[in-house]
C-alpha cells in the first residue's frame, strides 16, 4: 500500500522517525477537502504510545473533515539547514500515514490535554491544566491519528 522510498540510504530507523515526531512542537496535518483538494493546517502535536494527537475547535474546517476516520497524512520537520553554494539542505523529517478519530472519553481527553500542555510547558502544574479543560468543556476536542506507516527520512551528506 505504501511505496517504498526511493532514496533508500536517506531512510532512518522507526525508531529515529519516532523520535522526530516525539521532539518537534509541530506538524503539518493534510486532509482531503469534499471536493477532492487537498488541504494542509499546521497543528501542535504529541506523539504517544505510537500514535499522534492534537487538540482542535470543535468547529470549522479541519474538524468538519474528520468524522468518519478519515485518511490523513501527517508530515514534521526536525531540521532544514539549507547548505549554501551546495545545492542542498541537511534535513531530518518523519512522515505518519493513519486514520483520524475524535476522542470521545473525558480522562483520555484530560491525559491528553496534561500530556500535550507539559510538552510545551513542562512546569504547569495538573491542577491548572485540568482546571483550564473544565472551563473549555465542549469548545474543544482531541484527536488521535491511529498511525499504520511511519518514515523518517534524513541527510547529512557534506
């Protein structure tokens, strides 16, 4: 289902494309819009236990096209250092394929919602995260992409 890529040797391990998705602080989330575009919204994200999860609106474009467990793609980059006078960058990027789905179970939702928060703000303590989801109740909502194909691909070729 999923091509082999071309540039064997630029390939890393699952271990190092996981290690990307886990150290970035974004991504960027394509989807397909009704008419067959695609469409393409950067997200903060988390990486856990395998699979990839950001908090949305409930409401607008990017949530509207996710009921159903649709097929998405999700793209992040660790590293883009463009090598001048050599007609190449040195990169480090990982690449997900999976179905999204909205979580529905509220202490999924607030072990997410620590989880996501402390990535970013380490400090914040579980009382002001869980205080903060209390208050938001219903404006927000989580979604896991179940992830069925991850790649990393990297170069450092001087």
């Amino acid at each position: 289902m999923f091509r082999e890529m071309r540039r064997k040797e630029k390939q890393t391990t699952s271990e190092v494309a996981a290690g990307i998705m886990t150290r970035t602080s974004n991504g960027i989330l394509a989807l397909t819009l009704e008419d067959g575009y695609p469409y393409a919204v950067p997200v903060s994200h988390l990486y856990l236990d395998g699979d990839i999860y950001f908090h949305t609106g409930n409401a607008g474009q990017k949530y509207d096209l996710l009921p159903g467990g649709p097929k998405v793609c999700f793209t992040a980059v660790e590293q883009d250092d463009f090598q001048p006078g050599k007609f190449t960058t040195y990169f480090r990027s990982a690449i997900a394929f999976g179905t999204a789905s909205i979580v529905q179970d509220k202490a999924e939702i607030t072990r997410l919602a620590r989880a996501l928060t402390k990535k970013y703000e380490p400090d914040i303590s579980d009382a002001a995260i869980d205080k903060f989801v209390a208050a938001e109740e219903g404006q927000f909502a989580f979604v896991k992409i179940t992830v069925e194909h991850l790649t990393g691909k990297e170069d450092h070729t001087p």
